[in-house]
C-alpha cells in the first residue's frame, strides 16, 4: 500500500467527492467543469497515477491500462463514477491485476424519474408547444392545437427490466398503464406479479406497446438492438424512449422511422455518438432531446461521487471495495 498514493480525478466532480481522497493521497484533478480531456490528454497524464477516478466519458481501454500499468506507481484501481462501465475494459484491467468499481442503483429512482419525463414530454408534445408559444406564435386556444398521445391507460414496453426498467413500471402504475417487458432473464411469476410486469418476446413487447422505453445495458449484443426491424414492428403511433445507451439504438435508422411516419416520436437523453447528436434529428418536432441528464440531480450525483471515492479508498486501506468489478483481482 502507497502510503501517500497519487490520485487522478478527470473531471470536476461535486466537492464532497474531494476530501475522501486528499485524506489519503495526493490528487491531481482537472479543475474546470465540462473540460473532458481527449483520449491523448488522458493517455498524457494517467501514468504514474496509482488510482484513477474516471468518468463515463473516459476511454480507458487496454492501450491507457497497459501504460498506467507500466508506469510507476503502477495502477491499481479504476474508480468510475458512472454505473455504465461500456467505457471501461474491465477484462484487459483484469488481465493486468487492475480493479474497477461503479456506483450500482444509487441513481436507479433518478434516472426512472427522468425516463418518465421524457415519455410525458414526448407524449404531449411539450417543449414543441413551449417553443411555439415562446416565438408569439399562440394566438388562442384552438380545439386540435398541439394534440398529443394520452399516456393513462395505454401499454408501456421495457426493453430490460432491471433496477431502473423495474421502477418506470412503479412510475406507470400510477398512469394505470399495462406494463409489458422483455429481458434476457425473465422474473419468476411472483416477482411478474409484485412488479406489474407481464412478460412478452421482445417482438410481441414491441409490437403491442405505446411506449418502449429501453433500460438494457450496453454491450456487444445490444448493439443497435432497436433498428429497422425493429421500428418496422412498432405501432405507427408509438414513442421510444431512451434513457440507457446511445447505441443500443440505430439512430440513422431512427430517423428514417420518424420521417416517414413508421413510428410517432422519440425522447432520448443518451446518443449513439455523443456528444454529436444525429443531424437529422435536430430539425424535427417529433424528437425530444437531453445531454445525457438522466441522473442529474444534485443528491443523486454527490452520492455518485463519493460512492466513488469510497471504493477508491476502501482499496487503499486493504479493504474489497463494496462495488468492485472484478474482485478476482483484489489481494
């Protein structure tokens, strides 16, 4: 154990994060808020850091691992403060006895809240309605204006069912929807039935709901899960919202879906080349768009932040980080 351990924090985090590790080390933090360092800065100055507090938008991949592992002090742990880990190559940190840990659910309620949002926002056309009235465009009410889709009583489908799939159907029983889901790993009937879910094929989910919102993590196999086909067997009138990863859906295929009438709308807080946004979405009414806001309120990301720092810091004092990655690795 580095008795006085070097310390690399990426990003601005909110300051409570901050105290955790000056109490054990000597940190080096990038000081300006929204400043992401390029993938050369961070190959540039990771090095020779025993830990590293990493944020989503951080590539470490297996080049950045193979060279904090090389240097000295060697790397030995990477702390993200994001429960995503797509970012992360947590098999080559594990090949090079390096740990990884995230904040698990701490942002589950929040970020459903947000899903929630987006899927009335999208449904009743509110910010389209917004920026009508704010050019002066309203000149009264009128019987069809800014008509939208009723969300009480309408089906909504999960695409996984997780944490956060598992509390949008809370969200939704409130709305007295139908909640239809799909997940690799499907409940047991009981859970079904504590949760409000009703099991489907991914097909059937997506041909039979209102909304779909997705709520599966990001890998190889949910790459582009929702694309052509998949739009093509939604209701012309259904919405899909996005909350999860940007390239779980094929926004080229997206727009493509929303031009020619083959679904109703989207709302997304996360884009599949972020932070670039798909040019054919920024033009369109039907589309209701976020900077990746979903778990963005200032209790949700303090306890983000020093969830963090706290496996950072259970790691230096010899103690299994309580939210590590791959404990094989932990000596």
């Amino acid at each position: 154990m580095t008795e006085h351990p070097k310390i690399l924090v990426t990003q601005k985090v909110p300051d409570p994060a901050y105290p955790l590790l000056e109490a054990i080390g000597d940190v080096e933090a990038n000081p300006v808020e929204g400043n992401i360092w390029s993938y050369d800065e961070l190959l540039r100055r990771g090095p020779g850091h025993d830990y590293i507090y990493a944020l989503l938008t951080d590539n470490i991949d297996a080049n950045f691992l193979e060279a904090c592992a090389a240097a000295a002090p060697r790397l030995k742990m990477v702390a993200n403060m994001a429960v995503g880990f797509n970012n992360i190559d947590v098999e080559a940190a594990t090949r090079l006895g390096i740990a990884v840990s995230n904040p698990p659910g701490v942002l589950s309620d929040t970020t459903a809240d947000l899903a929630f949002a987006l899927l009335m926002a999208t449904a009743r056309r509110i910010p389209e309605a917004e920026r009508y009235l704010r050019a002066g465009k309203f000149t009264g009410w009128g019987p069809l204006l800014f008509c939208g889709a009723e969300v009480h009583h309408s089906t909504l489908g999960l695409i996984g069912a997780g944490r956060i799939g598992k509390i949008m159907s809370k969200r939704a029983s409130g709305f007295e929807m139908k909640v239809l889901y799909y997940d690799v790993y499907r409940m047991s009937p009981e859970e079904e039935a504590a949760h409000n879910l009703t099991y489907l094929p991914m097909d059937d989910v997506l041909q039979q709901s209102d909304f779909v919102s997705v709520h599966t993590p990001y890998m190889p196999s949910t790459h582009h899960l929702i694309s052509t086909r998949e739009f093509n067997l939604m209701k012309p009138t259904a919405i899909l919202i996005n909350t999860a990863r940007g390239p779980i859906v094929d926004e080229k295929a997206l727009v493509e879906a929303l031009q020619t009438g083959t679904i109703a709308g989207v709302g997304l807080d996360v884009h599949e080349n972020e932070p670039a946004v798909e040019p054919g979405l920024l033009a369109m009414e039907n589309a209701v768009l976020l900077p990746h806001i979903a778990s963005a309120s200032l209790k949700t990301r303090t306890l983000m932040a020093t969830m963090a720092s706290d496996n950072l810091v259970a790691h230096h004092h010899g103690q299994l980080p309580p939210n590590i990655l791959n404990p094989e690795v932990f000596k």
